[in-house]
C-alpha cells in the first residue's frame, strides 16, 4: 500500500511528536509553567490576554478550614491548579435560592459546602494532578456559553484548541463536551473534536472517539458549517500566547464568553493528536511547511496561517469565481400566497435545461387560477409527435395565452414517461441567499421526492458541490 | 556448556536462576520499550508489565511448567483486575480520598485473591493454590496503578491498559521462558548488552507506532489529493 505510506508521512505520531517538537521546543520551565494553571494565567493576563478572572485559592488545608464559603459568587468554576485533560472541574450555575451556601450544577443536581470542602481536599490531595502530586485549588469566574454553541454542547462549554508552532497556528479544532464525555471537552472520553478551516474559521469536519461523524449526537444538527466567531482574534491570542509562554510547540485553548468574548483557558505543552483526525490531515506536513519561517508580526503570522492551511472550505473559491457553492440537494425559500416565507428542498438538475415545480407548489405559490385554467382546456387536439413541439405551442399560445392568468409560456416536453403540455409561469425564489427569477414549468411531481428540480438555465451563478 | 561469568556467579554462591533471570531483565524491558514505541501497545509503563513477567516467571518455576505459570498467573491477573473494577465502581459512590480508597481496594482484592487460592485447592488445583507470596504481592500492587488510571482516565482506559498489561507480560514470559533463549543467554550473557543499542535505536525512533495507523486511518482513507505532496 505505497499510497498509504506516503499519506501517513504526513500524519505526526507520538514518538515524533515527543522527540522532534516537545523535547527541543518546549523546555522544562515553560513546560513548568504549562502545568501550573495559576501561574501561567498570571503570566499570560501580564501579557495582555484575557483569563477568567481569579476568585480565590486554597493552597492547603488549614487555607480550607479558614475558607469562607459565602463569600463565593453565584457562579464559579474549582478548578485542580495541575489538572489535566478537565479532570476535577466543578462548575456551579447559580445558587439555590433560601438555602446558605447551596449552589447547582448544570444538571441541577444540588453542591453544598460540604461537597465543595470534599472536592477541594480531594484537589489537595492530588488526585487530579499529574503524578498524583499534592494539589492546589482555585475558584475562577465561569465562562457563559454562547448561544451559538448552545445545541451543540452538553452541559460545558466547548473550546476551541489551536496548535501553534514557530509562531504561526497551524491547526485547531472546536472541542463540543458531550454526554458521553461528562460536559469535559476532553476528546479521550467522548467529547466531540470538530476541524476548522484555518482561514475562515467555518467547521470542516468531526470526529468522537476518532470516529467521522457527521451530526451532534442524537440530533440532526451538522457539525461541519460552524462559523467560529472572534477568529482572527482566536488565531492572534493563540500566537500570542506562544510568545509569552515560551512554549515553541503550544496547544492553546480558547473559549469564547458569551459577554467578554474570546477567553483564554489554558496552555498545553503536550498537545494530543486527536486534531489530525478532527481536521482529516496530519500535523506533521503542516509543521514542516512552518519550519524556519521568520515571521515578524502577529497579524502576519495569522495571514501565513490563513493562506496556507486554508482554503479547503467553498468560500474561498466562492469568492474568486464570485459564483456561490451549492449541493445537489439545496434549500429554496418561496414566498407563498399570504407572503409569507417557506422552504422546501429542490433537486439540483444539470441534465435538465429549466426548471419545474410541482402543481401543489405552484399552488401554494399563488398560481392556483393558472393551474385551474389550464385544466380546463381540452388537449385532445394536439398530437404529440417529435418536431411537434413549436407548433403546438405556437398554436397554443394564440389561442388560450390570454385566457390563462399569469401565462407566460407553454412547452412540449417529451419524455420517456410520455410526452406532456406543461405551462410556464415567472417566479422567484432563493437559493443559497440568492434570489434567482425564473421561467419555470409546472408538472404534477406528486409521487417523486422533491417537488422542483433546478435545471442548467437558473444555476449559472452557482457551482455544485456534490460530496456537500 | 556456561560462559565462564556465570559459572563464576554461580560458584561464588548466586543461584543459576538468579543469574539467569537478572541477565533477562534487560531482553523483557526492550520488549515492552518495542511494544510502546514500535506496535504503539502502551500498558502501564514499563515497570508494571516487568513485574508481571516476574510473576508470571516464579509462578512458573514453583510450578515447574512453563504452561502452568502463564495459567495460574493469568488467573491471578484477571480475578485482581476483576475485583478491582467491581470494587472501584462501588467505591466511586463514597466519594473516598484517594489512599484510603487504593487501601480498601487492596484490602478486597487481597481477600478475593486468599479466597480464590483456597478455591483452587478445593478444586484440587493444589498448583495454583500454593502459588507464593511474592508473584501474589505483586500482582496485587497493580491494584494501585489500575485505581490511578481509573480515576485519571476512566474505567474503559484503566481495563485496556490491563489487558494490554498482560498481553504484554504474557509475550514477555513466554520469550524468556523459551529454552532455546535461555540457553543462548547463559552460554552469551554478553549478548545482553546489544539491547542498549536496540533501545537507543528505539529511542531515536520517530516512525508512526503500528496502532497509529490504524487510529489515523481516517485521514489516509480521506486524504485529498492536494496533500498529496
């Protein structure tokens, strides 16, 4: 299988990654400071990046006894200062109201003083820390889901992971928290890792259990088309941050505040690979284009990035043909008779010249006299034949065009389903955010799929994609 | 038909399986160092599965059969692994501190580990039931590192880790039980020494792991021609 080989250089594995880019570019106290969630906050809020803002810590147990756990706001996040992997974070929603230091978790299920006193000794205790070394606690404001991510997420909130090297990001990835992940958006226990198109920031594709999937789990909803919001911010904090941590192979983590907007969450200095299953291509091709790049400026950085890790998602080519990307299966929105807006699903037809709509849909669309007049007439008289067809509508035409409202034209159309009068009427409607006017032909599509198909004379402003 | 280093050790006191099992050391830790760099099978590093082998290895010797030792040992391994799942999901409810919790791990798992013994002999598997303390002890301190992975990675992480544990330990005791080996090892117990080199080639190794291919098999299958080059 030499293809596969050859595939696979470029896919980074775990010795390459520790041997050529951990051990070289991320020396021990940068890595130090990886592990050391508060300093590493501190360092980068130095820097000019926003963190969740520090509420108060507990470093031992005496700290716990004397701690005050009133004085803590309505929601918080407890979080182990050397966790990994979102292990041994609490995250309180609010408090529970008449009842003193009560609060509740996103489930609902109810954390009282003592639950938080057992969380924390167990932090202390170093459960939740590398090597199980003794820990410290800390309280750091909540970050607000967005509404965008919203049905996307299980309980938590996602983050969007960039891999930066030699300043320039060179992949990422949104990370959904899932049922199956516990609300963690560790992509080890079930969360969802879904690619991102470096230069739009629009999702590609996704994968849980480093399996492709398409939808969120248990709901028809895509992973892939997600307009990552604050992206050029994202991709800047991500080089930023590399930069302040000193850390040469970084994986940063950025959430995005509903309010505050992009929030940085936390350095990695060992950054797992799952994100070359979640983007469909290997780091190691990507770090290899970056190597030995000197590259100035932040915003530069950004542009490299864009340009050469880009580009795969449609807008790109949308906007050097100016011609919108379809599939062969699109959304049109009509207006009906009481002006309102519908959508249906339409077929997209290159084998046919113009388009047809179904009778019931014509209907609803306000060509109901048309299709009863139509009816009407007795078509006996015309005898379908090949090379009939411009006559037939010729004479046609002359004698009952002005007796159909909203006519504009008939056509033969001959088929191998037999051959039929269809008329034609003008209409408009919208396709991928364009409003098309057309001629189309009205034919009763009742006992086929989708009830208009989309022939070559109204696509010409688009291209169709057919893997969409 | 020994090398004259062995026959020194041996005459200056130290027991021939001593020696040899010292000298086999090196060869079963290169082994496991292959799986984790080269196959991509990571068990619990390196020492767990070193030891197991050990196990495995006196289990056999107190048996005499090479058979018997992989057998017993494998019954020890999957009852410890067994009781500790079971007891790590009821333990998981109390909500226990972490050493207070491995030691009432140990405790449950030591007593199981008593009653199957006594079971073996009621069965009349005198063999297994007078397996020593030694190979039992260490076979019940894997509990510890089995409890760590459950808490830090979750259950489903903890039990392949076990499972690739002993598959590994297994691969290993039979190697070194091999008798063509062994007798190859004590006539060269200098050979011992080309696994320095091999685990410096296997350090220097920056090649994807054999299970990488197949959990990146998704971006082989689905490589666009344009990464082609």
């Amino acid at each position: 299988m030499p293809s596969l080989l050859t595939k696979s250089r470029n896919i980074l594995g775990m010795n390459a990654r520790n041997l050529k880019y951990i051990r070289p570019y991320n020396l021990k106290p940068a890595k130090r400071l990886a592990d050391d969630k508060m300093r590493s906050k501190r360092v980068l809020r130095k820097g000019g990046i926003s963190v969740p803002k520090l509420i108060s810590k507990i470093r031992s147990r005496g700290e716990l006894d004397d701690f005050d756990f009133s004085s803590l706001p309505n929601s918080f996040a407890l979080k182990p200062n050397y966790g990994f992997g979102g292990e041994g974070i609490m995250i309180v929603y609010g408090r529970k109201k008449n009842v003193s230091n009560t609060w509740i978790k996103a489930d609902r299920s109810v954390v009282t003083e003592d639950d938080l006193k057992t969380h924390v000794r167990n932090i202390l205790d170093g459960s939740f820390s590398r090597m199980n070394i003794p820990d410290f606690a800390f309280f750091e404001e909540r970050i607000q889901l967005l509404k965008l991510f919203k049905p996307y997420t299980f309980k938590g909130i996602p983050d969007i992971r960039v891999i930066v090297f030699n300043k320039i990001p060179v992949m990422a990835m949104l990370r959904l928290p899932t049922e199956a992940s516990g609300g963690t958006s560790n992509v080890h226990n079930g969360g969802i890792a879904v690619g991102i198109d470096m230069a739009t920031g629009v999702t590609t594709s996704a994968v849980q259990y480093n399996r492709v999937i398409e939808y969120v789990p248990k709901k028809r909803l895509l992973l892939s088309g997600i307009k990552i919001p604050f992206w050029q911010d994202i991709l800047k904090l991500a080089v930023k941050a590399q930069d302040v941590s000193g850390l040469g192979y970084l994986g940063a983590d950025i959430a995005i505040d509903r309010e505050r907007g992009p929030v940085f969450m936390e350095i990695n200095a060992r950054p797992g690979l799952a994100i070359q299953n979640a983007n469909q291509d290997g780091l190691l091709g990507r770090l290899k284009r970056v190597e030995g790049l000197k590259v100035k400026t932040i915003t530069r950085a950004v542009a490299i990035a864009q340009s050469l890790f880009g580009g795969e998602i449609e807008e790109g080519i949308e906007e050097i043909s100016g011609k919108k990307i379809i599939s062969a299966v699109e959304k049109i929105k009509f207006i009906d008779r009481n002006k309102k807006e519908f959508e249906i699903e339409a077929k997209i037809d290159t084998g046919a010249y113009s388009t047809s709509i179904d009778t019931e849909l014509a209907k609803r669309i306000g060509f109901e006299k048309t299709i009863d007049d139509f009816d009407q007439i007795d078509l006996s008289e015309y005898e379908f034949v090949p090379g009939s067809g411009e006559r037939i509508e010729a004479d046609f035409m002359e004698k009952y065009g002005k007796k159909i409202k909203k006519l504009e034209n008939i056509v033969v159309v001959f088929s191998s389903s037999g051959s039929s009068l269809r008329p034609i009427v003008k209409t408009a409607f919208i396709m991928d955010k364009e409003r098309v006017v057309s001629k189309v032909n009205i034919v009763d599509r009742g006992d086929l799929k989708y009830p208009m198909i989309i022939g070559r004379k109204d696509l010409k402003r688009f291209l169709i994609e057919v893997s969409k | 038909m020994y090398d004259g280093f062995v026959e020194f050790a041996v005459s200056q006191g130290v027991p021939l399986s001593t020696v040899t099992l010292t000298l086999m050391l090196p060869i079963v830790v290169t082994i496991i160092a292959f799986f984790r760099q080269v196959v991509g099978i990571k068990a619990f590093g390196i020492y767990t599965p070193a030891l197991v082998t050990f196990a495995f290895l006196a289990i056999g010797l107190e048996a005499d059969s090479i058979l018997k030792g992989a057998q017993y040992g494998f019954t020890i391994f999957v009852t410890v692994i067994a009781v500790g799942t079971l007891v790590g999901i009821v333990l998981k409810k109390f909500r226990l501190l972490y050493l207070p919790r491995v030691a009432i791990m140990i405790t449950i798992v030591s007593l199981s580990t008593l009653a199957m013994l006594i079971a073996g002999g009621l069965l009349q598997r005198t063999g297994l039931a007078s397996v020593s303390i030694f190979p039992i002890l260490i076979m019940i301190t894997l509990v510890e590192k089995f409890v760590s992975t459950q808490i830090e990675k979750g259950a489903r992480t903890a039990v392949v880790l076990s499972t690739e544990t002993l598959i590994i330990s297994l691969i290993c005791y039979f190697s070194v039980s091999w008798s063509v080996l062994v007798a190859f090892i004590q006539t060269y117990p200098w050979i011992v020494l080309f696994t320095i080199i091999i685990n410096i080639v296997l350090g220097k190794w920056t090649g994807l792991r054999l299970s990488e291919y197949f959990r990146f098999k998704e971006i082989t299958k689905y490589a666009e021609p344009s990464h082609k080059k």
